[in-house]
C-alpha cells in the first residue's frame, strides 16, 4: 500500500484476532504501531513478534470503555513514535445473555453500548485532536455484519454496532475538509481464535455451505482492508460502511 511508511497507527483490540492481524499488516507496511487491549500479555507477544521481523511496536493496556485509558494510549503514541495517523477502533463483545428484545436484560444492552459503542466513541474524542493537528488522519471502526444481517437471536450486539456507522459519517461529513477519513468494516464469518472458541463444526460447515465463497473469512482479510482505508491508496474513501463477508451480504 502506498503511503504507510512512517505513519504511526493504534490498534485497539490488537492482542488476538483481527486486530492483531492488522497490527502486524501495518508493521509490514512500514507504520509503527501501538497495540492496545486489556491482554497485555498477547499484546506484548504480538509487538514483540513484530519488532523481531524488523518492525516499530508497543502494547498498551488499553480499557476501551474508560476515556482516560483512551487518552493515554494516543499520549504513548506520540511520545512513543512523534504522531498519530491511523487509530482503527477494532473492540468488540458483551454478547452474552443477548437475546430478543422481550428477553434481553438492561445490563446486558448497557454492557453491550459501552463495548462495542462507548469505546468508539471515546477513541475519536482522544485521537481526533491530534490527527486534526497534524493535518489529517484516518479513523477506522469494526462493526459487524450484524448490524444489517437482521438477526432474530440477539437485540444489542446489532444495535450498539449500528451506532458506529453513524458515528463514522458524522465524523467523514465534520472533519473530511481537515483531513480526515473515517470507514467502518462489517466482517462477516471470520475464523478468529475468539470465534472458534464458541462456533461448533456443524456451524461453521452451515456458515460455509451459505456462502458464495470457497472458505470463511480469515484475520487477515480485514486486516487487509484496513490497511487498504488506512493508505494513501484509499484516501478518497470516507463515511463508508465496508461489507467484508465473502458475499455472505451483498449490498450497496
């Protein structure tokens, strides 16, 4: 991709799956990257792995959901590596005890907002004023494919992900004449360690037969596009809701 070399890029959520393979994306691209996530641990394997093949990381504890946390991660970012240009805003969960509208409990939807809302919206409050400083920077969310797939099964999980495609295009209609992109990406059925944890074989084979595809998603594949929206080369994309599924949905 053309244009990543030297930039510096958070990945929140960067410990394991797809933030992790977009960390190392990136890194491979010539971004120094800073890897947030509350499993310091993985994080820190992950900056390791990528400082070992030559590349710029860091881990940061990072707790999405706490602004202060927010705040610091983008402050270790420019004391770390001198900026801040790409912040992809990649957490994600509080799906358990998600059920229809009738059944779902208030804490679970709560839980739910902060996760995979809240913590958006608190990473474009920190970072939004340093990549406005410097002249522009591309802010990048994971939503799911959830959020359009209208699934009978689960209320809040689709809810609070729809929340961050508007909360891109207000960012893309806002700041865009100052630089700055915002994109979001919907995966759809990607094999993460996370999502074969809970995924039985006879779902996956479900998943599999359904799709117009030769195989489910890989880490990889969004991580790819990613750093595709992060480039140069993607630099007249913005206030774009990207459906990254295989053709599991096929939309506008």
């Amino acid at each position: 991709m053309r244009g990543l070399a030297d930039k510096v890029a958070i990945v929140a959520g960067g410990a394991r799956g797809i933030g992790a393979a977009t960390a190392r994306r990136l890194a491979a691209e010539g971004a120094a990257v800073v890897i947030g996530d509350l499993l310091v641990d993985e994080g820190e394997a992950v900056a390791a792995a990528i400082n070992a093949d030559g590349g710029r990381a860091i881990a940061v504890r990072l707790d999405g959901t706490d602004a202060a946390s927010q705040t610091a991660i983008v402050e270790a970012a420019v004391s770390q590596f001198g900026g801040l240009h790409i912040y992809h805003s990649n957490l994600a969960g509080g799906t358990q005890g998600d059920v229809d509208a009738l059944d779902c409990p208030v804490e679970v939807l709560e839980r739910s907002f902060a996760i995979n809302t809240k913590s958006h919206f608190l990473a474009t409050q920190a970072a939004l004023p340093v990549m406005l400083a410097g002249g522009g920077g591309a802010m990048i969310f994971t939503s799911s494919g959830a959020a359009s797939g209208g699934a009978p099964w689960q209320v809040a999980y689709p809810m609070t992900k729809n929340a961050i495609h508007a909360l891109a295009r207000h960012i893309a209609s806002k700041w865009g004449r100052k630089g700055i992109r915002a994109n979001v990406i919907c995966p759809g059925v990607v094999l993460t360690e996370a999502v074969t944890q809970h995924l039985t074989e006879e779902y996956t084979a479900r998943a599999l037969k359904a799709l117009p595809h030769t195989r489910l998603g890989k880490a990889d594949d969004i991580a790819a596009a990613v750093a595709f929206l992060a480039s140069a080369d993607g630099e007249w994309v913005n206030g774009q809701v990207w459906h990254v599924n295989g053709g599991a949905q096929m939309r506008d």
